[in-house]
C-alpha cells in the first residue's frame, strides 16, 4: 500500500480548496500550539502534550501539492514563532521552536507517506496493523471521555444553566450542515468546539466530541466532507480519526483550563464570603481596604461595628477612600501606613488618628496590616503594576481613653482650684524663658503676686468665700494676661507671671 493517505490525488485542487485548507489547519495548528503551551510543568516549563505535532503531520498528509506542502512550512514556521514570541519565549528560541515543529511534522509524514522503511512496505499485515492500532485509540479515547463525563452532565446543567444542553446540540446541528456541504468547510467545526468548551465545560465538550466524531466518520463512509476527497479509503480513515483526535485534545485542554478558572473563581467567592463573616462577627470595626497598581485606595466592604462606630449607613462607607474618616491633621499619618505596607516595608501598622466630626468623630486606635504578608511587595504599589494590595483596616474606640489621659495629664499641670498652670509648669515655663535671655532677649521679668489678708478672709468668711476669691484673683489675672503671659497659682494666694516675651 504505497499511498497510505493518499497525497498523490491526480484530481487538481482549485484555488478555494487550497485557501480553505491552508486557513483551516491554521487556526486548527494555532489552537493546537496554545493547547500545548498551556500543559506546560514548571519549572523547566515543559509541555505535557504536545497537539500540535499532528496538526502539522495531519496538514503535509492533506496537501496535494508541492505549493500546499510549501504553504504549510511557511505558516507552521511563522505562527510557531510568532506564538512562542507571544507566550515568552526569546526570539530566538522562538523562531528555532517554529522549526523544531515543522521538523516533527514532517518526519512524522515522511514516515506515514511514501518514504516509510521498505520492510513495512512489504507488509499488509503491519499497514493494517497500524490502521487497526490507531483507530482503537482514538475511538477509545474519545468513547472513553465521552462516557466519563455522561454522569456528570446533570451537575454541569444545573451549575452553567440549561442553556449549555442547547449549546452542545446548536454545535452539532452545525457540525452535521458544515459536513454535509459541497465545500471543505470541515475545520468551521473547530470554533464550535471552542465555544462548547469555554461556555459549558469538559464534560459537555466530551460528549460534543465523541457526537461530531460519529458525524465525521458517517459522512467521510457517505462520501461528505474533507476527507472523503482522499482516494485511498485506509488514507480517509486515518485522516477522519486524526482530525476526531485534535478536536478531541483541543477541546478537553480548554475545557480543563476553563474548568480550573471557573472552580478558582468559586473558592475565590466563598473565601471572600467567609473573610465577610468573620469581619461582620468581629466585634472591633472592622474594613477590607483595596490598594489599586495606580494607588487608589477603597473601602470594598465593612463590619456592623464599623458602621455603628461611624454613624454612617454600610453603603455609604463602601468604595471610598479611608483616608477622608479622619481629621486633616492625621490624613498624611495614614497615607504614611498604608504605603509603608504596600512598599513592603511593614507587615503591620498602628497608631491613634481623630474621626472627622462627619464619620462619628472621636478618637480611634488604627491598626493595619497586609491580607497576604506572602505578597511581592513589587506587585503592589509603587512596583509594576500587576497587582492590587489588599489591606486589613481596624478600628477601636479610645476616645474616653484619650479623654481621660488628657485630663490627668491638664491635671498634672495645672491647679484643681482656679484651672491656671501649677507650680510645676510655671516653673518649666520660668525655665525655658530663662534659657533664651541674652540670645532673643535681654531681659526676664517674673512677677509674684500675693493676696494681703487673705488668711482674714478664711477667717471671718470660711474657706469656701476664700476659694470663690482666689478663683477671681486667678480670673482677673487671667483675663490680663496677655499672649506671652503664663498665669499660675504657685500654692495658697501666691500666683506668678513669667514674661515669655
């Protein structure tokens, strides 16, 4: 059987035929080529499969002429380089890639075609032998997938929709019209395939392929279709099965692909809804704060006890920035925090910042710190841009807290009685003055001033009228007092006045 796949058709093929075969095998070879790239193991990024090979040994086998074989090399050279330059590789191991694969193809249909070995020219049995061999393992590859993924379609309609079911037989009513036509229109079955597979998944993508490849051979054993041209019938039925087995691959990779992305975008939804129940079960207030490549920061979901912190109802506080919470004074302190972890220069960040009046107002403790502390600091702000930053915002109340410390600390320093400044900060006040006299000033003047016969007024009026007029000396001093002046009460009716001027 010198013609195995019956390339030396003597009927000449028309221009059309040419064009629609070169353009069908190669988005069929493009398609195969991403399929493989996508298989890759790193780190040594090998590919596990490699589908493309018998696209390219598939498409020498189909030319009938030395101008088709001749387009063939050209286009498997340029989309291989091209799509190797696409997917990473340095051009030159691109373009060196491009040959390796038309070096594959062609080995591979040097052998299948005239330029086998003569011993297995010599033998029937082995020719027949090999048919047999390759058609059982494509049909129980693409049987085998088929009745795998039969149990699981219910689960696929109830997770995509009804309207995969319609997809899959939308897809093979195409499939069976493009088949049947006059015009080599067979590899339109190739987008088909495509769509089955990135809308519906693997396992209606299965079944699809197994229901065309039925569609194929019928129509290649009734004379339809591409393959039923080739004049050889061993030729049209290895042909038939190579082009059921690429469907077959490249499908089942997309599909799987798909698959994977969809089954991430699922756990990626229940472990935001579970950070969300964890936040809303959180009794500190609580935010998911974002931080885009360009620097925008947003609040993208928030507690119950952030919102009763705030006073502001839940969507009022999504997709701002959380800097606009806080009084001007403390904006650039949490501008600060947020990029000293966005830089990777801090896993955590703390510090005590004011609310502005119109976000609850009050004191608050601020804690920061990265969602993922595994983040490449890089991809994030003030890197390339690849990358969000994802921060943890909580918030505690310590506004009675803070109260309390600045009413001891006024209490340390200034007296019970009239409100003025103590002895203690008084004689800071006199000190600090005293150490610029000579450099700023030439002089310091310092009064005393002490209430005659105040002990009288205890006396005859009690203590409580000689406390109502030590609180009016201290506010007629007061009210004397000019910017540079530090009134003080230094203990019983002896007040002081440094001149700070």
């Amino acid at each position: 059987m010198e013609r195995l796949l019956g390339l030396e058709s003597s009927a000449p093929r028309t221009r059309t035929r040419s064009a629609a075969l070169a353009l069908g095998f190669a988005v069929l070879f493009a398609l195969a080529f991403l399929a493989g790239r996508a298989t890759r193991v790193p780190p040594a990024q090998l590919a596990l499969a490699w589908p493309a090979a018998g696209v390219v040994i598939l498409w020498l086998l189909a030319a009938r002429s030395s101008l088709e074989r001749i387009v063939a090399c050209v286009v498997v050279v340029v989309v291989s380089g091209v799509l190797n330059q696409l997917t990473g590789t340095e051009p030159l191991g691109a373009w060196l890639f491009g040959l390796v694969n038309l070096s594959h193809g062609a080995v591979g249909a040097v052998l299948l075609h005239r330029w086998r070995p003569a011993w297995l020219l010599d033998e029937p049995f082995l020719e027949g032998l090999f048919i047999i061999g390759f058609r059982n393992v494509v049909s129980s590859f693409v049987v085998l997938n088929a009745l795998l993924a039969l149990p699981q379609l219910w689960r696929t309609r109830r997770e995509r929709g009804a309207g995969c079911p319609l997809t899959v037989a939308a897809g093979l009513v195409v499939t069976g019209a493009l088949l049947w036509l006059p015009w080599p229109v067979d590899f339109a079955i190739v987008p088909i395939v495509v769509v089955v597979a990135l809308r519906c998944g693997a396992q209606a993508t299965s079944v699809l392929v197994a229901l065309q490849g039925v569609l194929v051979v019928a129509a290649t054993v009734a004379g339809n279709g591409q393959f039923a041209s080739l004049d050889d019938p061993q030729a049209r039925v290895v042909a038939a099965q190579a082009f059921v087995l690429v469907l077959a691959v490249v499908g089942v990779v997309l599909a799987t692909l798909e698959d994977a992305r969809d089954a991430a975008l699922v756990q990626s939804r229940r472990d935001r809804d579970q950070l969300q129940d964890h936040m809303e079960a959180a009794l500190l207030a609580s935010a998911h704060v974002v931080v885009d490549p360009d620097g925008f920061v947003h609040v993208d979901a928030v507690n119950a006890a952030l919102v009763t912190l705030t006073g502001r109802p839940r969507h009022a506080l999504l997709g701002v920035d959380p800097r606009t919470w806080f009084v001007d004074d403390d904006v650039e302190a949490f501008r600060q925090g947020v990029c000293e972890l966005t830089l990777g220069r801090a896993l955590g960040w703390r510090t005590q910042l004011r609310l502005d009046d119109a976000w609850g107002g009050g004191w608050v403790d601020v804690a920061l710190a990265l969602v993922d502390p595994d983040l490449d600091p890089s991809l994030s702000l003030g890197g390339s841009g690849a990358s969000s930053a994802a921060i943890t915002l909580q918030m505690i109340d310590v506004t009675a807290q803070k109260e309390a410390e600045q009413a001891l600390a006024h209490a340390a320093l200034h007296d019970d009685l009239t409100g003025l400044a103590n002895r203690a900060l008084w004689a800071d006040s006199l000190e600090r003055a005293a150490q610029v006299v000579g450099s700023e000033r030439p002089a310091l003047a310092v009064m005393f001033i002490d209430v005659d016969r105040f002990k009288q007024v205890n006396d005859i009026y009690g203590h409580t009228a000689g406390d109502k007029l030590l609180v009016a000396v201290g506010q007629r001093l007061r009210s004397l007092r000019s910017d540079s002046l530090l009134v003080a009460r230094l203990g019983g009716d002896e007040f002081g006045l440094p001149n700070r001027s």
